[in-house]
C-alpha cells in the first residue's frame, strides 16, 4: 500500500476548523512537521502488517444467471469444501453475504462494499469447512444489512419462496429463502434487529439467534458491537442444534464474548424430551400495533402443541418489553451511525481482530458518494447523527444503562417459568413495494415488524423462531426466548414442539436441490 500522503497546510487548517480549534494560518503551519513526524508511525505499522498480511486463496465463484439464481437469493455460488469428514460432512450451506469467505468477494448487500475480496474466511466458515460442510455460495443480505423485508440489496429484491410476490424477510433473506426452497441444506444469518428469525418467520424455517456472545461474530460485517449475532437457518431444529454445535465457542479474537464460552451439547439435549419444562405465553407479545389477528391466533394453536409436547403453559406478563423497541432504536440508531458509518463498520477502542482491508475499502467508498447508502441507512444518518450532535451520546448512553433493566425484566419471569413463547412478527410477509418507491413506504415495509424481535438483541437472550400453522398460506413464527445461554433448552423445547406438529411444510413453489 501506498504511504500515507503527507498533510498539506489546508488539509491541517480544514481538521482545525472542523473541530473549532482555533488556530491561526501561523499555527497550523507551526504544527504541521510535528504531526508529519508523528504520522510516520502510520507508515511504519503499515509495512509491519503487510509483512503478515495473507493472501486471498484462489477460489471459484460464479455470478449466476437469473435462471440459476431461484428467488434472486444468491450473491455468488461456490463450491468449497473442507475435510472430507465430520459432523457436516455432505451438507451445504449458503453464506450470508455480510459474511467472509476468503477469496470469494462480498458485499454486503450494498454499492459501498461492492469490490471487496475477503483474505481470511470469518470463524464461522472456518468451523463449518472444518466441520465438513461445503460452502454453496453467498447469499443475498439486505443493503449494510439494515432492514426486515428483502427489498434494498444491491442486487434487487429477494422473493419469498411461499408467494414470490412477497419479500422474504431480512436482512437474512437470500439465507431463508435457498433453505426454504430446498436450494441448501443450511444458511448462516445475522442478527441485529431480528435478521435470523424475520426471515426465518416469513420463510417458513428455523432461525435460531444464539446468545449474545456465544457464537464469535470474527470476520462479519458489524452494525453494533453490543448487538451483533450470528447464527444458523435450517429446515429442522436438529439440524440447527447440529450447526450451532460446529460454530459455537470463543475465538479468543471477538471481545463480545466471554472468553470462557464453549459450546454446549446441543444436539445431546434434544433427546431429553420437553416434558415438565414450564412456558409462559408473553401477554405484551400478542396484540400489538399492526397485528394481525390470523398472526396471534396461529402462534396460538401452535402454543397447545407446547402443552401436547408435555410442556406446562401459562400467561406471563414482561411490561418492559413493550419499552424494548425504544431502547433498540436509540441503540442502533446511533451505534450504527458512529460505528457501521462513521467508523468504517468495525468502530474503534475495542480489543479484537479487525479487518483493515474492508474498513479502508467501504469508508473510502461511502466518503466518495454517500448516495450510495439506501434510505433505511440514510434515516440512521439523519436521527442518529442529529442525536449525537445534540447531545453528544447522552441518549445512546441512557439506552445502554437501561438495557440491563429490560434483561432483568425478561429473568424476571425466568424465575417463574424456563421458556417466553410470543409471535416473531407481528405479521405475515407482505408484498414487495416497487424498486421505485418512495422512503416512507420502504421504510415502513422494511422496520414494521421489529417489535418482538429487536428487544432480545438488546438483552441477548437466546430465541429460535419456528413455524406455526400457515396462516391463509403464509407462513407465521412462533419464537422461544430462553435464559442466558441456555441455547440448549430453548433448542430442546423447539425440537418437542417439531415432533409434536410432525414437522414442517415447505412452500409448493420448492426448486430440487441444487
């Protein structure tokens, strides 16, 4: 990489006058061969990391052609494998495009990224090559990852497999959708807002966002350190405690974890049945603005199977939870403008790997032509940075002090009962606006159907959505929120209710595998 050009006088004047230093032609000029002297030591770390630096791995990928390309789902395809044996062996698994596969370009679903080759594959897809899984290729996330429906990446919207009319969630929809369609036997996701199980509840599938911490984020593009996840989507619950298996535990690389995190023996727990584990039925999850009636009453018949399963029902209220999407927003709103924006994605002061080459390369490209961004990252712009000149974080911090306080609400119950059981979404997928539309309606359709979602990335509880009865031919998602990683129990309870149901449909309009 080139040396860092040496500041000239106006570029000095220019960083005095932003931050209203006061200083006089004179005075930057007196400064300005000491903060050259200093910014040696740019260079010198340079040459020091691109001694170690790796190289990306040859690997092959394909832009498929629209008639290859079901539900305009895939990114890229691949075929990369690892061992020839393991717990995976013979699986495929699609990629959420936020994600690193070494060789293989990403782009997180937006023209900022666009360009971008990883060097080093995330932890997670060096587990799942580990674990014998072949890497089927990069599935299409919504643009910087910010948004429920799929309807703002890049490369156009994402179908819903059950009505292609209808998005299919976000922004894991490319992931939801090949899982759905039979495309893939697993699909990795992310999880800030509810991105694993919206598209999870809209598909028809499994969405298991794990606890916060539990599974390294290491190699995904971040929005908000204190709400990143990753996690699986699969067709069946046992083929999400299997994948949570293979990705779970620290890294020793990603500081949201606790470095004592291992995995537990998630597969192992779903034989020990579900019989006498106690479910409170979440009342504030139920009814809300913008329910629809044939949601809550899916998600309701889909509860006496919980009690068919041998599990105890009863109705449990978390006011508190009504307050989690107001702390969600002031916590995404201006986390990711200071962090996914202001600092290139990964933000500063925090101990960890990070990727230096996609920072340079998205804040280099965003800087150039900030329309870029689509409207749901615009509306992060303007409230968020609106809120951090005003008051300059007092809010974010307000937030964040108030998050252990709607967790605590959460394990309040906990002491009462082992699951939360409430709707995913508040409604089913609905259609696609037009590529043309204005912002009020994409931003409308693209954050309507947080409010069951958002609060547990704020607390990090674990939450597997699963489907419920189709509702007039859609699907609906029911979620089980458990304790703080007891992914095990939450996963347990899901496959009870699976076997209790007889497993799940799949859409009509399924392509054979590929």
């Amino acid at each position: 990489m080139p040396p860092l050009p040496p500041p000239d006088h106006d570029a000095l004047a220019a960083v005095a006058a932003g931050y209203g230093l006061g200083l006089s032609d004179a005075e930057v000029d007196e400064y300005a061969p000491v903060v050259a002297g200093l910014l040696g030591s740019w260079d010198a770390v340079a040459e020091l990391y691109e001694a170690e630096a790796p190289t990306p791995p040859e690997r092959a990928w394909q832009r498929p052609e629209a008639s290859e390309n079901p539900y305009n789902a895939w990114y890229v395809t691949t075929s990369i494998s690892g061992v020839s044996d393991g717990p995976l062996a013979g699986r495929t698994v699609a990629v959420k495009d936020n994600t690193a596969v070494a060789g293989v370009p990403m782009t997180n679903g937006s023209d900022t990224i666009a360009g971008f080759v990883p060097s080093t594959d995330a932890t997670i897809v060096r587990r799942l090559l580990d674990a014998g899984a072949t890497i089927a290729g990069k599935a299409v996330c919504e643009n910087l990852c910010f948004s429920g429906a799929g309807i703002t990446a890049n490369t156009g919207d994402v179908e819903n497999p059950w009505d292609p009319s209808r998005h299919a969630g976000g922004s894991s929809g490319g992931s939801a959708a090949l899982v759905a369609g039979g495309v893939v036997d697993l699909a990795t996701g992310g999880d800030q807002g509810g991105s694993i199980r919206i598209p999870a509840a809209d598909c028809g599938v499994v969405g298991h966002k794990p606890t916060w911490g539990l599974v390294p984020y290491t190699g995904a593009f971040p929005i908000e350190s204190t709400i990143d996840h990753v996690g699986p989507i699969t067709r069946t619950v046992a083929d999400a405690a299997l994948m949570l298996s293979v990705i779970a535990g620290s890294d020793g690389q990603d500081p949201r974890q606790p470095t004592d995190v291992a995995a537990d023996d998630y597969v192992g727990a779903l034989s020990g049945g579900a019989t006498g584990l106690r479910v409170g039925v979440l009342r504030e999850g139920f009814g809300l603005a913008g329910s629809e009636p044939e949601v809550d009453a899916a998600v309701r018949e889909a509860i006496t199977a919980l009690a068919d399963a041998g599990m105890t029902v009863s109705e449990v209220s978390v006011p508190w939870h009504l307050h989690g999407p107001r702390i969600w927003d002031v916590i995404a709103t201006e986390g990711a403008a200071s962090q996914m924006i202001e600092n290139s994605g990964y933000g500063l002061n925090w101990k960890g790997r990070y990727d230096p080459e996609v920072m340079e390369h998205y804040g280099r490209r965003w800087t150039e032509d900030g329309a870029r961004f689509p409207a749901t990252v615009n509306l992060v712009l303007l409230a968020g940075k609106y809120g951090l000149n005003t008051t300059h974080g007092r809010h974010y911090a307000m937030a964040q002090n108030l998050a252990p306080t709607l967790a605590a609400a959460y394990d309040a119950a906990f002491a009462e009962v082992d699951l939360l059981v409430l709707p995913t979404l508040p409604m089913r997928a609905t259609v696609r606006p037009g590529r043309d539309a204005r912002p009020p309606e994409l931003l409308g359709r693209a954050l309507e159907m947080l409010a069951n979602t958002c609060p547990f990335d704020v607390t990090g509880h674990p939450v597997c959505s699963v489907p419920a009865p189709l509702a007039d031919g859609l699907p609906v998602g029911m979620s089980l929120v458990g304790r703080q990683f007891d992914d095990a129990t939450v996963l347990r309870a899901a496959h009870a209710y699976e076997q209790a149901v007889g497993g799940f449909p799949s859409p009509t309009s399924a392509v054979a595998q590929a």
